[in-house]
C-alpha cells in the first residue's frame, strides 16, 4: 500500500536531533507519533507524491498514525491546483490537524487565483469553534486579504472570535499585528478601543513591536496602549 510506503520513506529520512527539537516546539503532538523528518525533504516527497496517481490512498487513509504523515498531508494539498479539489481535501482534512505546526504549514497556491470563494469558506472556518479549524481561517484571511484585497470588515471578523484556546488566541494577535504592520490606519482603533481580550490584546502589541516594518513612532503608541497586569495564557 502507498501509505505503508510512504511511512517506510518516512521513517528512513529521520533525523533523531530534529525529533528530539519538535517534540518540544509541539507539546500537543504525542511524542511517540513524531519521526523528525525535516521540513525540506518532507515539501521535496510532498512533490513527488502529487503527481502520483495513488497519492488519493494517503489522503483517504484517516487519520494518520504519524504527525509527520499529517505534515506531509498538508503538504500534499497545498500542491494541489484544481480549487474545488482543493476545498473539498482541505475541508476533509482539517478535522484530523491537531497541531499549530501542521495547521500553519497548510498553505494552498490555489487559493490565491480564487479569492471571492475562498472568503467564503474563510467565514465558515472561523465560526467552526474548533481550535485548529479557526485558526486556519485566520491564517488564510492574514495570508490572503490583508493587501490589494484589504477590506476594514475583516478584522472585524477576527475581532469578534472568543475563545479559551491558546493556539487561537496566538494567531489572532499575529493577524492584528501583521494587520498593523500594514493597515494600521484602519486596524489601530481596535487596539485603541480595547477590542480584543486582555491576552489577545497585549500580545498582539508585543508581536507589532518586534516587527521592523512598524514605524519607531507607531511603536511608541502601541506602548503606551498596553494594559498592565497579570492575564491568561
């Protein structure tokens, strides 16, 4: 079976280093389930499993006994070029992340060609409630329309998200400091008026102020726009 050979490709290319670091960057991965295959060589088997004509077995085969297999799945559907294909393996997917590493490394090509549908499904993804769903909506609304297809309703969306989860709370302030970064105009009164939970809010101030392309001057702001005291997470 192509899973089986697959998973023998894997655990061939282990790095025993590598697992050792990402057993501790990924503390809701099971340590047994991680192999330490290094991210270029799993992109470089994720080409060459897309052209394969069997490569639907693997994707089929859920859910996977390994977290590399989950990255290399993510992978694997980012190469994909048809859209609805696309969509429909996504959305198939998304249930089994269970992890930011994989969840974050999901990042279909395609999707930058059909921006209008994707919006939609974007909205579907945050409302899901579930922790590693939403925040690959955030994910994808920061990739993908915090630029030419800048709309002030977007953050909105992110800024009605609450939630007790600390992997979306993070990707939250990632997004409203990207959005800083470049919408500032249009995304500074969220921060001014207290938009965002207290965690939220802080960190996203902190994640503005260590990117160079926020002005000395914003950042000055942002500082005095933080809120003292001890929070969650």
């Amino acid at each position: 079976m192509v899973t089986e050979e697959i998973r023998e490709e894997l655990l061939r290319m282990q790095d025993e280093k590598y697992r050792d670091f990402q057993i501790k960057l990924i503390p809701t991965a099971a340590p047994e389930s991680v192999i330490g295959v290094r991210t270029p060589d799993l992109r470089k088997l994720a080409k060459q499993m897309s052209k394969r004509e069997d490569v639907a077995v693997f994707l089929n085969d859920l859910p996977h006994r390994y977290f590399d297999e989950n990255q290399l799945h993510a992978f694997i559907v980012s190469e994909i070029k048809d859209y609805g294909q696309c969509i429909a393996e996504t959305e198939r997917f998304l249930p089994y992340v269970d992890n930011w590493a994989t969840c974050d490394q999901m990042s279909p090509k395609v999707f930058g060609k059909h921006r209008k549908e994707l919006l939609e499904r974007i909205g579907k993804w945050i409302r899901s409630g579930e922790t590693y769903t939403v925040r690959f909506g955030i994910g994808m609304l920061m990739e993908h329309f915090l630029d030419g297809d800048y709309d002030p309703g977007y953050p909105e969306m992110v800024a009605g998200i609450r939630s007790g989860e600390y992997y979306v709370n993070m990707m939250t302030a990632w997004y409203f400091a990207t959005a800083l970064a470049k919408q500032y105009e249009t995304v500074i009164p969220f921060i001014e008026e207290r938009r965002l939970d207290t965690w939220t809010h802080n960190k996203a101030i902190q994640k503005a102020l260590e990117s160079c392309r926020v002005t000395p001057e914003r950042k000055e702001h942002l500082r005095s726009l933080r809120i003292p005291g001890k929070h969650r997470n």
